[in-house]
C-alpha cells in the first residue's frame, strides 16, 4: 500500500518541531510548508546521487536511509545512516555545490523535500535560522571526524564495539530486515568476512551475544575495554 501524502496542516507542526526552525511564527512555517514536496522511494532507490546539484534539504518521516561514497570499484563507506525524524543535506542548501555524497533508502521512505530557494530567503530574513543550520552541520563534521579517526587508528574490533556501545538501547543493537553483515561491514570500513570474525572474538569472549534479529550485550563494562573506552 502506497503511503499518503500527510495534510498540510501535520507538515506544519513537523516543521515546528525541526530543531532550526522551532519558534518561528506559523505564516513562515505556512511559507516553508508551500515550497515543501512529499516524496516515497522504494527499497534500494537513490534520493540523490554524488555529482548532482542538490535539490535543497530534505526531512525523513519514515523508513531508513544509507549516506555512502563509493569507489570506482563500487566499494562503499557508509557515513551515516538516517532514521525517522532527521533532516539531512544542509550542505546543498548553503553552499551552492554538488551533492557530496549519495543517499539510498534502506527500506520504503517518505520524506519532505524543502526547495532551495525557499530556505535561502528564510535564512536571509532570518539569520538566526541559518545560524542554527550551521550547528548542525557542526555537529555531523565532528561526526566525520570521529569516523576517519576510527577507520583510521583502530582495529575492526575496536570499530565494532565502538559502535556498538553507540547504537545500543539498552543492553542490545536491533537488526533491522536491511542491517546485514555487508551493510554493517561498509558502516566501519571492512568487509564481511573481517566483520565475521569481529563478531564471533567478541561472542567467544562473553561480551556480545549474535542473533537474526539483534546484538545482546553481556558485559558493558568489557565491552567498553574493547572499545577502549573509559565507562
């Protein structure tokens, strides 16, 4: 069953609540929301691809979606995956440049499309907002940081229960139907047979337990050792 578009009225109250555009009065929420475009995309569809022009930003309201560059050999690195709620691609929105990497839907998603255009003269009668937008995008170059200093200073071990640790509610990581080993391998920059033998040190080790549907862990505290944490 196709999903339907939302009323106009619940985009509002989305846009309300984006974290860069709370506490603007309704008649520029109302200006947003006209320049907004509901899209769908099937499991395995481009939302946009490296190279292109972007579109402007866009608010993901269901499904999963993978962030990744890709080698001429069709290898990826998967920079980050997007969940429902998150906005994404502020970068085409401020600075007039092609698209720096591709994002894919993991499984079916909807989303809104904000134009460009419409953003820009919201930022520039409102500085504040942009303002807002670049700490945003502060806070995911730090995450790339993070991420090259991973891939490049520790082992896949260290990598996996870093992310572990990072993604657990609770005491377990949920695997969704798209969360496979090849998946997760792009995600720390291996490929899945090194993955498999990460997974299965950990399990032998008492740390983790492996199944279908999700990564139970068993020591926290171990766990975080591995990750060479301080808990």
């Amino acid at each position: 069953m196709t999903p339907t578009q939302p009323p106009r009225s619940e985009l509002i109250e989305t846009l309300s609540a984006i974290s860069f555009l709370r506490g603007l009065d309704d008649s520029i929420l109302e200006e947003v929301a006209d320049a907004a475009l509901w899209r769908i995309y099937r499991p395995g569809a481009p939302v946009f691809w490296e190279g292109e022009q972007s579109a402007g930003l866009y608010y993901l309201c269901t499904g999963w979606l993978k962030v990744v560059k890709s080698s001429l050999d069709g290898r990826e690195q998967v920079l980050r995956f997007l969940g429902p709620g998150e906005t994404f691609n502020e970068v085409g929105v401020l600075a007039d440049r092609p698209n720096p990497a591709t994002a894919i839907a993991l499984e079916e998603a909807t989303l809104w499309l904000i134009e460009r255009a419409a953003l820009r003269r919201l930022f520039l009668a409102h500085p504040d907002v942009a303002l807002r937008v670049l700490e945003n995008m502060a806070d995911r170059v730090t995450g790339l940081v993070q991420l090259v200093a991973d891939l490049s200073l520790h082992s896949v071990e260290v990598r996996l229960a870093r992310f572990l640790l990072e993604q657990a509610e609770g005491d377990e990581v949920v695997r969704r139907r798209w969360n496979t080993q090849s998946e997760l391998a792009a995600r720390l920059g291996t490929v899945p047979d090194v993955l498999s033998r990460a997974l299965r040190t950990l399990s032998e080790a008492g740390l983790i337990s492996v199944d279908r549907q999700r990564i139970q862990i068993l020591d926290p505290a171990a766990l975080g050792q591995r990750a060479q944490l301080a808990l």
